[in-house]
C-alpha cells in the first residue's frame, strides 16, 4: 500500500483552482471587450445637425418624409363634422363657419382638404350661357374664321365658342 501525502495533494489542487480562476477572469475579459465591439457605433457626424439640402438628396443619405398633416386641436363630433362639410359646400363663407364651430379657419381649411369637400363655383353656371351665341346677337360670317380670343374655328361673330367679338381687320 502507497502512502498519500494529503498536504502536496491539496496544494496541488489549489494551485490548479486559482489557474482555472484567472483562466476564467481572462474568459470574462475576452467576452466582455468583444461585446463592446459588436456594438453598433455611433458616429459623430451622426449626432450633429444634419445640413440643409434645399430639396436634393445626398449620396449615401436618406430624405425624411415630411410630417403627417396635424389634426385641428379642438375636437368635434362627428356629426358637427357633417354639418360643417354642409356649410362648406353650401357656399358660407370659413369665417363664419369656423366661428360657429369654435374652431380657428385653418381647422375648417384642414377638414375641408383631408376630407375632399368641394366649394360651389357660382361662375361656372353662368359661362356656358353666356358663351353660346343667340341668333339675333350673332353675326353669321362667310366663311369660318379663327377667333382671335381662343385660336379655335368660328361662324359666328362673337364667337361661339369663347363667346368674344372678333377683332377683325377686312
């Protein structure tokens, strides 16, 4: 039978401990420095203001889309919403009805615009008429002429299709 010595063995085994220990500080330290360098890295130029490009882009960077249109401030139910369109399309003047909603005239402008809402155009009804010529007021011409107002081929004298009298030089 073989004596053991106890006392070298557990040194032994103590020194191979603390290796293992700085092999483990060292492991730690690896791990550690490569975390920080996987990171992404922020670069100054990213941090700063960026310059004013005057609409043209950048090699290299991308153009922000602009800003959503903001919703007025004071909130209105829906049915003050359908109420005002009514207004709007009616013809009332956004003065009037923005002071009878509470709302400044942009937010009617803002709701008028998001959601389509068409103004009446009072001229438009009385152009046609008064564009096609009657029978007593217009001139029967010789031949077909080029009116001088719209470049387009008339009979008549005014013309009848801008409804303008020819400048005539014959």
């Amino acid at each position: 039978m073989t004596h053991i010595e106890w006392g070298s063995m557990l040194a032994g085994l103590e020194q191979q401990r603390t290796g293992l220990e700085q092999e483990l500080a060292d492991v730690d330290a690896v791990i550690q420095i490569a975390r920080q360098r996987s990171a992404p890295r922020v670069a100054i130029a990213d941090l700063t203001k960026p310059r004013a490009t005057n609409g043209r882009k950048i090699r290299g960077q991308k153009i922000a889309k602009p800003a959503p249109k903001a919703a007025p401030s004071g909130k209105l139910s829906p049915d003050q919403v359908v109420r005002m369109s009514e207004l709007y399309e009616a013809g009332k003047s956004v003065d009037e009805i923005a002071t009878r909603f509470k709302v400044t005239t942009a937010a009617v402008y803002y709701y008028a615009s998001s959601r389509k809402w068409k103004r009446p155009n009072p001229g438009a009804a009385a152009k046609p008429a008064a564009a096609a010529p009657t029978e007593r007021m217009a001139e029967k011409l010789a031949g077909r002429v080029r009116c001088t107002s719209c470049d387009l081929w008339t009979d008549y004298d005014p013309c009848e299709n801008c409804g303008k009298k020819l400048k005539r030089g014959w």
